[in-house]
C-alpha cells in the first residue's frame, strides 16, 4: 500500500505521489499529477537542489518560483540582469537575440554555444591581400583600358579572325583598313574606338571564352588535322561560337587538364618558360621504378636539349612503385615520357592532373567546363604557380 512519502518513478497510480527523478521534486496531490506540468493551485512544490541563488525560483520576487506559460511559444529573453549590480539599480544589458536561452535550476551555464566572432584585427582577413576579391575587381577593371592603342594584329588576333602572324600576312596584303584607310604596315597600333574592316566587312572585337576540358586518350591537340583524326576541337565546337585554341599540347594518348581559349596574351603568360607553370601528372610505368632510378630522377634529368628538374615524385600507392606521381615545371614535348624513357622505363598511362592551378575535378574524361570568373581573374594575375 502506498503512503505519501512514497516515491514513484514514471506514471503516478491515482491518488497517490510522484517523484520526478530528472529534477528531484516531489508532487502531491491536487490539480494535475504529471511531472512534466506546472503545479495547480493547490499544489506546492519541493526541490531537493540548492535553489537559493537561482534565478528561476527567484526571478520575480524573491520569495515565490516564477513558471513560465507553456501555452506559449518559448520566448527569448531580451535582456538580463548585470552581474555586478546590486538590488533594484540594476542595470539591464542587451543579449544578442540569435538563440534561445533557457532558463536552468541550477545555475548552470545555458547548454548553447555560440561562435566567436573573428576579430579583423587579429589578421584573419585582410581586403587588400594580393589575391583578395577587392584586388581581383581592381585588376579587372584596370585591364580593360579602351584609351590605350593596340596593335593591329593582336586586334584582329582577338576578334578571332586569324592568328598574330596570319593576321601580319594579311596587313601586307592590303585587305585590312582603319577608319576607311588601307593600312599595310606591320607593326601599326589602333584604337578600340577604331572601326576596322577586313575585306569590307567590320571586325568586331569578340569575348574572351576560357574553357578546361578534361582530356580523353586517342585524341590530337591541335587545331586541325590533315589525315582527319579526332582533335580536342571537335570535343568543344559546340560549346561557344568562339574561335578557341589549346593552351600548351598534350600528346595523343595522354589525358587529364587541358585548357582552351581565345585570349592569346593569357595563353602565352601560361606556356612562356620564365612563369613556370606548375604540372603534376600521374603516371603508370611498365614495371617497378628502382630506388636509384627514383634518386636520379629527383637531382634532374639532362634530356640534351634542356635540363629538366623535378620538384616532387612520390608514389601514389604504399607498395606499388609503378604508380607514380611527378611535379614539373617544364613544357617540353612529350617531357614526361622522355625522362622516364631515359632511365629504361615505359609510360604505360599518363594523366595531367594540375596544370597552372586547374584541375579536372567534377569533369568527367572528355566533357569540359567554363571557368569561373574567379579562376580567370586569378590566372591573370599569376596567383597560381
């Protein structure tokens, strides 16, 4: 038979006690018996913790608990009290109303953590790094200067309609004016304000399209071939009117980052020997790269016409030493297979992965991508190696 000092641990039988293990308080009877409700009318309430100093049970008056209206969407508390002061001067200072902070038994801190925000001073973010947006929007819009000349065939280079030499060849012919005068001397600057016709037709200044394109075997890197065979152009010659070239070469069974544009200054900053460009390809060879092979490799290799140094080679795998993982700076032709082939080793699978801060990821083989406008500002401003 139960008494009233009996406690009860879960659902309350009728007419009897409960206990609320969670909390240490004891409900007896009248109003509503459940833990988990605020106390009736007659209903009084014992706690088994050291609630003197709590801000719960003394919010209001200092004698009788405050309870909150559950009916209610729980509110946020705009202000609290400050530590410091004392009695009815207290002074009230705002909380930052992003979370909501309950209010505990216990005089506990509030099981909410909130970030830290980071001080600008401290050196986390700077608006005039280097690479910063601000930079990358001051560079793009210093680049775009209409009151400077231009020579003549870089003009017509980017307009798209032919190549810097073909576009000479063309200057000497007489079929190239300006402003409706003939001009045949190399060498000759306009303005971008010019009118400039090409065989009585205007030439128009076309917009600069970047393109990466993961490359897939079996396909040539250049623009046209005279025994007709798949080129990395026919992989994009849906993909802009534009006329676009490849920057640097990838031999024919070689895959991986290749990159393709109309912006000629653009592509001779990335393949000029003195930017150096960083490559990393990843390599698979005929059969296990010896230790004093790997030693060789690392001091550079004397290919006859230049020396090539290595920045990095490692194995791709723990345990396989055919898979290999090799950082270059150089733009030779074929440089790879050339410096594997010199110590007796056969490239069996060559694959770019990096070149100039581009990647292939997200592009499957033989599908490419717009670069972003991120990627282009920062490719000319030389903040990839």
């Amino acid at each position: 038979m139960n008494t009233n000092n009996e406690k009860w641990h879960g659902s309350p039988k009728k007419g009897g006690n409960s206990y609320d293990s969670r909390e240490g308080r004891h409900f007896e009877k009248g109003g509503n018996n459940s833990p988990f409700s605020k106390p009736g009318r007659n209903q009084k309430v014992y706690s088994s913790r050291n609630t003197s100093n709590s801000n719960y049970d003394n919010r209001s008056t200092g004698k009788e608990p405050y309870y909150k209206n559950e009916n209610k969407k729980p509110y946020r508390r705009p202000f609290t009290t400050d530590e410091n002061s004392e009695g009815e001067n207290r002074k009230l200072k705002l909380v930052k109303p992003g979370k909501f902070v309950e209010t505990r038994f216990d005089d506990r801190q509030p099981n909410v953590t909130f970030r830290k925000r980071k001080n600008k001073t401290e050196g986390e973010f700077n608006p005039n790094d280097k690479y910063s947006l601000k930079k990358q929007l001051e560079y793009q819009k210093n680049n775009v200067d209409y009151s400077k000349p231009i020579r003549l065939n870089k003009f017509l280079a980017n307009a798209g309609i032919c190549s810097r030499r073909e576009a000479d060849e063309f200057i000497q012919s007489g079929v190239i004016s300006v402003n409706g005068e003939v001009v045949t001397q190399l060498g000759a600057k306009i303005m971008m304000t010019d009118t400039v016709m090409f065989k009585n037709q205007p030439v128009q200044s076309e917009r600069k399209v970047y393109l990466l394109l993961n490359k897939p075997k079996d396909c040539l890197t250049t623009s046209d071939d005279p025994n007709n065979r798949k080129t990395v152009l026919d992989l994009v010659k849906n993909a802009c009117s534009e006329r676009i070239y490849p920057v640097g070469r990838l031999d024919r069974n070689t895959t991986g980052v290749l990159l393709l544009t109309n912006d000629g200054d653009l592509a001779a900053k990335l393949t000029h020997p003195k930017y150096n460009k960083k490559k990393i390809y990843h390599a698979v060879l005929d059969k296990n790269l010896e230790t004093v092979d790997y030693e060789s490799i690392i001091q550079g290799v004397d290919l006859g016409d230049e020396h090539v140094s290595v920045d990095a080679l490692e194995f791709v795998k723990a345990g396989n030493r055919r898979e290999i993982g090799i950082e270059i700076h150089s733009g030779q032709n074929r440089v790879v297979r050339r410096i594997f082939e010199k110590f007796g080793y056969k490239v069996v699978y060559l694959d770019r992965v990096y070149f100039a801060g581009l990647t292939k990821k997200n592009v499957p083989r033989g599908k490419y991508r717009f670069l972003t406008q991120r990627e282009i500002n920062m490719l000319k401003m030389g903040a990839y190696e």
